[in-house]
C-alpha cells in the first residue's frame, strides 16, 4: 500500500558552494552564512541571534563582507548563495564589529556578559573612549527591578536584543507578556504599560531568562548569590536530567554550587525543549534542596 | 492501541500535522513545552479543533473550540465518524487493506446523525461537521488527548472511539499522523514498559505466556506467578473485601490522590501493615506501619524515565540524598537481602542492561547511545537501530507485517455515572493548573506569583443564581461528603459546570467529594465527573 506522504527526515540536500575567507566551503541550501562560518571553522560573534530563535537582525555584530553587496550584511540571517565570496575578517568588517560593541558596551553594564566580553577583547574594542568626566557614558541606568521570587530584571544590563520578547513571543511561548517600548535612549523591554511582572500577563516559564546574554533578566537566586559575593560559577557543577513534573520528558541541567541547585537551564540543542521550560521545570526544584530551605513538606 | 500501550507519534511531528484535534486535554497548562511543539504547528497554518467542556487556556489557541456537554465523548466521536462516512471521505483503500468491522461500525454509528449528536453534546451541529471534514480531508492529522478522555467510568471506550476515527481515515502509521495520549508523570510510560502492570511483562511481553515467562525466569533464577495482579482500583476493592491484608506503596500518594479518599484512607489505615517507601512524609506515609526515606529519582538517583513519545532518557544525580534516604533499588535489593535473597548491589546501569537482554524493544539502548543521541525511542532493538519516531507503520506494509489487521470498536454514549440532580444540580470536574502538580507534595514547596490556590472556577450566571461573588467561600457537596473553598468567577466555563484543581488537599480536600465509580477496562476512576451542589455559608 502506498502512503499518503513520505516520512519526513529527507530534507533535500542539495549543497551550495562559496568561499569564506578564502577557503572553500560546500553547506546544503538554506545554510546560513553563519552556519557556513561554522563548518569552516571561523568564529562569529553574536548577541542578538541563538539556535532556538528567529533571527532578528538587530545587533549588528556578526556582520560580514559579501562580494558585491553594497553594505555589510547580518551573517545569522542571510542565507549561502552558489559562487558566494563571503569575507568576515577585512578592516571594514573588524571596524564595524568594533564599533558596534564599543557603543553597546559604553552604554550598558557588561559585566556579567561573559560570552560579549571575549568578543570586546578580541575586537580591542574600547567603549572607556566615550567616557564623560572619568565616569561611563551610561545611557541606561536604573535600579533592578526585584517584583517576586524567581525572577529579577535589570536593565542597565540590557543591551535590546529582544531575545528575550521573541522567546516571550512567537519563537517558544506565545504569552506576549513583554514587548519593547519607548524609542532612542527611552527604548526599553516593558510590560504592557510597565505593571509589574506579577501584574503582567507572564507565566514565569523562564525562557527569557534562558536566552538573555547579559543577566539583564536573571534568576533571582543568582542575583541573590551574586548580590552575596558569592556567585561562583567556577565552582559549579552541571548536571542533565529529565524534569519530574508531566511526561513530556523536558532535559534540565541542574547548576550545583554547595550541593544547592542554583539554577535550571535546557539545552538548546534538545529536540524536546530546544532549550525553553516551563515554570515547574524551571522553579519547583525547591523541595530537593536541603532541608534547611524554605519548604512546605517534611523530609523524613 | 493496536497492541502497544505508547503514544504514536513524536513530537516533532504535531509541527508537520495540518489538522490537531485536542480532545479532552489542556496541554497548555499540564504539558506546556509539548505545547510549544503544537504552537509551532499552528504558526504554520495547522488548524486546531479543542474540544473541551471548559474553554481551557489551550482552546485558546484552536480554531474552533466544540464545548460538549461533560462525558458525551463517545457521541461526538461516533457523529464524526458518521459525518465522515455520510460525506464520503472515509479511506476506502486503507480501511480495506488494514482494518477490520467496517460495516459494523458503519451501521453502529448510523443513528449518530449531527442533529441527534448535537442534543446530546451541545455542540452545534455545523462545528461537527466543520471538524469531521477537516480531519478526514488532512494530509496529516492526530488526535491528542489526555484525562479528559480517560478520567471517566468509560475512559476506555472514549479511547476506543477515537482510534475509530484514524482507523477510517488512515491517520495513523506514518509521519505526522497518529495518535497522541499524553502522559501525566515524567516515567508513568516507563512504569507501564517495564512491566509495572498487573498482567504485563517488561516491554509488554505477556505474563499468561509460558514462553515469555520462561525467558525471565531463567535470568531471574525462579519460576514465575503465572496469574496477572491486581491494578490499583482492584485492590482497594480487594483490601475492603479483607482479601488484601498488607500494602507496599512506592512514590504514590493514594491517601489524596483517590477518587472517595476518605474511603481510601479508611482502607488503607485498616491493613495489619501497610510499608510506604517515599521521597515525603505524604498523607499515606502518615498512615504507615514503616516508612522508608528514598532519594529523588530525577536529582539525587542515576536512572532512566521514558516520556510521552517513547523516548527513553538518562536521569542522573545532581546533589546527595539527605539523611538516610536511600535509592528506591538499593532499599528494594536490601529488602530481597532480609527475605532471603541477594541479589548484589547492582548499578542503575547494571539493571538497565539486564533489563535490554530480556525486553526487545529496549535491546538497542545503551546508557552511552542515550547520552550521546538524546535519548532513543523504543522500539530500538539492535545498537544500529535509530529509534522510532511513530508506532503501527506495518498498516501500510503490503502483508501487514504479518499480523491480523486493527479492528473498529463499537462503542456507545453513556453520559456520567452521577446524574445530576436538584440535590446536586452542578456538574464538577477537576484538573491541573500551570504552575502545580497532581497532590501537590512536590509542586507546593515553591512559591510563585501565578499560584491562585485551590479555588471553585463557576459560570458568571451560576454564581448570581446563587447570590455568590468573586472570592466568596462556599461550601461544596457531593453525595460523598463536603468541603469549604473559595470561588473564581470565570466567564470561561459553561453554566453548569465547576471546575477545581487537586493540588491543594491540605487546603481543600477535594478528592473526599469526587465520584469513585471506575472504569471496569483500565481501573480509572471518574475523577472528571461529580455531581456537587454549591451553598452560600450561613454567617451568624
């Protein structure tokens, strides 16, 4: 008997070839040129663009060179063309990374974006040129906001990469809690008319915090412990297993620091998860932790 | 279904599939990031049919959402069917070459017509027929569902006339198409494949067969009871009998989690000994003659869970159990030691692998290919098996891979057990919120901003009726007994209908007013269906 439709898996494979950097590179149709960059063994930096998220194309700092193409063009989006002459390393693609994360780092605190600030030195970029008076010229600052137990949002860490709206939004969770608003220096990631996050429509899945580079929105037991100078990343252990609330089979991996679970994040690369939780996944580990934790049940 | 107790179709295929019915499930709230996978599939233009007696947070997202009336399942499935067959767009061909009792289900659901199935559901006829045509014209189509399906004294009938439905289409057996139970518990599919079933082998071989028998009695080194157990409804009829004298319950809470649980922890607390082996000191630890303390399975113990779609996955300790809490398999070998037997202190590996040379299915699932490839999905009988996403693609083998072609059900409409009454004139289900768990002894330790607590979710109407607000404590009744909690008004239920949670029984003990009547099939009680009278508090 014949079937209706083929199983899938059989993605068509026909490959693309072009030149990065001057190497050859061959990648199937639909590759990006940052996954082409990839295969070849070329590092791009990235902020705005993860695995599990639409590419938005608003930072600006995987740009490259393309043969022919009047201006410099956004890697994580832009698809392999046959007979491509792609070049990430000229001056003009060095200057305009430079640039782009001086401005980002002048502005806002990167302090806790660990993968940014390899890129900074890589760059040499110097954000310190734009200082005003020996201080910072800090476009952004304001209080963190701490509005519950599980979540904290400060925004003098956040650099708009809207990662954050689009794991909120159409990419994962489909709640639409946060959106950003206001223009220019206003420019924020808000709740609907800036209520609290309790008061917003958020359903403390966590996977803006999952896909944030900057800790702009952070677990509130990190901050704490950041708060505490005793944060210590180093020092953590890394675990995967599989959550215990439902039978979707959600992988976790369980951050461990002084056998306290500290946070809980999911690979991006599962086919289950693609890296998002919801709210049991992501927060209702507290009745493993030791028994001097808050708790509603006894351990015998 | 069809000879394998799994759901058919893995995830990533719900993202491919045209045409969803969700039926009797509200994914999105009790299995949400499964719901991220149907969401994709929406945003690629599937069309999402809900059907559900309370407008859930997932019939948001559908199409179109088909309100029945609580427990008509069974009519609304047969009046598809019919409108299926009436219109001409059955599966001739794959009916003909795969399935059995076409004519008899044709003539058993032929007084199903849409108006008839429209009395009896409430769902206006043309939505019938809208979604009886969608889903037999899809290319690819499933049908999902969970309790909503289950929870009934005919659970096992709402399951059989859904399976009606893929027969007469071809919606199962290949890529995108099948059928979607999906499972409430992180291993409650691994419990069932490993035999935790009372007539079932792992990897449900049969335990009335002598030759399936035979190959684990020789690798276990004693015969075995050839006569299949009890499941867990039948011994609580057993304890009541006095035929039952003595319980041994692992990781289960049935002192709250029982339909009529008063009723149950009367019989439990009747035994001459009942042992609990948990990770808490739960509602039935506090009944029991010896408590053994356990670690958790998913951070403190190395093992394996299997999940909705088949897939077996690594679980593996994270931080140390506490105190004296031991591993469920070292407390169970040291057990075995007292009575008699050593059996070693095996690993968590060690029995995985004793238990891949004894079930077929799992044969090719080696802790280290279930590390490397995310989990595999059984069966997976050889190493350089890949694992299978969907079950039953031998319904479109040309010799049906041997076996005897899948036979339709006939089944009837039996509403619910409980009749309502002018005594107790409100319908009330239950189910899970976003945020909380079954009984709530894991789920109640964190707190979070979305936790409204255990309240009564009633019709806007139904409370003015009743001269009841927002937020008012009432008084809830059903023939079983009664409780006190708060009320939601909630524009999203049907009048008539209540819907609560069960996570909370320290607060409201809700399982002492649910109805306990049982399916005779699977042993479920019909948790979704009480009949409940709701009373103002007489102040003064």
């Amino acid at each position: 008997m014949t079937l209706p439709t083929n199983p899938s898996g059989a993605a068509s494979e026909v490959n693309v070839n072009l030149t990065v950097n001057g190497q050859s590179v061959s990648v199937p149709a639909g590759t990006t040129i940052h996954r082409a960059c990839e295969r070849a063994g070329i590092d791009t930096p990235t902020l705005c663009w993860a695995e599990n998220l639409t590419p938005v194309n608003v930072c600006r700092v995987c740009v490259v060179e393309v043969e022919g193409n009047r201006t410099l063009v956004p890697s994580c989006a832009r698809a392999v063309e046959e007979g491509m002459v792609v070049n990430t390393d000229s001056e003009r693609v060095r200057h305009s990374r430079r640039m782009v994360l001086e401005f980002l780092a002048s502005g806002v605190d990167l302090d806790q974006a660990e993968g940014l600030r390899r890129w900074l030195d890589e760059y040499e970029a110097d954000p310190g040129r734009y200082d005003q008076d020996g201080l910072p010229a800090r476009t952004v600052y304001e209080e963190p906001k701490v509005q519950d137990n599980l979540y904290i949002r400060d925004y003098s860490r956040c650099v708009l990469c809207y990662k954050c709206v689009e794991a909120c939004g159409d990419d994962a969770q489909h709640t639409y809690a946060i959106a950003v608003s206001g223009r220019g220096f206003d420019a924020r990631i808000s709740t609907e008319f800036d209520v609290t996050l309790p008061d917003s429509a958020c359903v403390y899945c966590g996977n803006c915090i999952g896909v944030c580079p900057t800790g702009a929105i952070q677990f509130k037991t990190e901050f704490d412990l950041r708060q505490a100078s005793d944060w210590r990343p180093d020092e953590q252990t890394v675990t995967q297993t599989v959550c215990s609330y439902c039978g979707v089979g959600c992988n976790l991996e369980l951050h461990v620091q002084d056998e306290r679970i500290v946070k809980v994040t999911s690979p991006a690369d599962h086919s289950v998860t693609h890296g998002h939780l919801c709210i049991k996944g992501r927060f209702g580990w507290q009745y493993v932790q030791p028994v001097d934790a808050p708790t509603r049940q006894r351990r015998p | 279904m069809f000879g394998a107790g799994g759901g058919t179709s893995s995830y990533q295929e719900i993202e491919e599939a045209d045409v969803v019915l969700l039926w009797g499930s509200n994914a999105r709230e009790a299995h949400p990031i499964y719901f991220h996978h149907v969401l994709k599939g929406l945003d690629q233009g599937a069309t999402m049919y809900a059907v559900d007696p309370r407008r859930s947070s997932s019939a948001k997202f559908a199409d179109v959402w088909l309100g029945l009336n609580l427990g008509t399942d069974v009519a609304l499935a047969n009046g598809v069917g019919r409108e299926i067959i009436a219109a001409g767009l059955q599966n001739q061909a794959f009916i003909d070459h795969a399935t059995a009792g076409f004519e008899a289900y044709r003539d058993h659901v032929e007084p199903f017509t849409l108006d008839y199935v429209e009395q009896v559901t409430g769902v206006p006829a043309a939505a019938i027929a809208e979604m009886a045509h969608a889903y037999a014209t899809a290319d690819k189509a499933q049908i999902l569902w969970t309790l909503g399906i289950t929870e009934h004294h005919n659970g096992v009938d709402n399951v059989k006339s859904l399976c009606n439905l893929s027969l007469l289409t071809g919606h199962v057996g290949r890529w995108g198409s099948g059928l979607v139970p999906l499972r409430g518990q992180n291993n409650v599919q691994g419990g069932g494949d490993m035999g935790a079933l009372p007539n079932k082998l792992p990897g449900f071989q049969d335990l009335t067969n002598p030759d399936h028998r035979a190959k684990f009695e020789a690798v276990y080194g004693t015969p075995l009871n050839p006569e299949p157990g009890l499941h867990l409804t039948l011994m609580f009829e057993a304890m009541e009998q006095g035929t039952i004298r003595g319980a041994y319950c692992i990781g289960e809470n049935p002192a709250d989690s029982e339909a009529d649980s008063a009723h149950a922890r009367k019989l439990l607390s009747g035994l001459d000994i009942l042992v609990v082996q948990d990770i808490f000191l739960t509602r039935t630890a506090e009944l029991a003659d010896v408590v053994l303390p356990s670690s958790v399975g998913w951070a403190e113990c190395d093992g394996t869970v299997t999940s909705s779609e088949r897939r077996v996955q690594r679980v593996r300790a994270a931080v140390p159990p506490p105190g004296e809490c031991r591993h469920d398999h070292e407390i169970i070998g040291e057990l075995a030691r007292r009575l008699g037997v050593d059996w070693g202190d095996p690993t968590p590996e060690e029995l995985w692998d004793e238990l891949r040379s004894l079930s077929p299915m799992h044969a090719g699932m080696s802790y280290q290919r279930l590390a490397d490839e995310g989990g595999l999905q059984w069966p997976c009988p050889e190493m350089d098996h890949p694992g299978s996403p969907f079950l039953h693609g031998w319904l479109w083998e040309d010799d049906l891979g041997g076996r005897p072609p899948a036979p339709f059900s006939l089944t009837d409409h039996a509403g619910p057990k409980e009749e309502l009454s002018a005594e107790f004139p409100l319908r009330l289900t239950t189910g899970r919120a976003l945020d909380s768990y079954n009984t709530g002894v894991q789920s109640g330790g964190y707190d979070n901003p979305i936790r409204y607590g255990d309240a009564l979710d009633l019709n806007p109407d139904d409370a003015a009726a009743l001269g009841i607000v927002d937020g008012e404590t009432v008084r809830v009744s059903s023939p079983r007994g009664a409780v006190e909690m708060a009320i939601r008004v909630q524009p999203d239920i049907p009048a008539g209908l209540a819907f609560t949670t069960f996570h909370f029984p320290e607060l409201v003990d809700i399982n002492t007013i649910t109805n306990d009547e049982w399916d005779r099939e699977s042993g479920t009680a019909e948790f979704k269906a009480a009949a409940i009278r709701v009373e103002k508090l007489r102040h003064g």
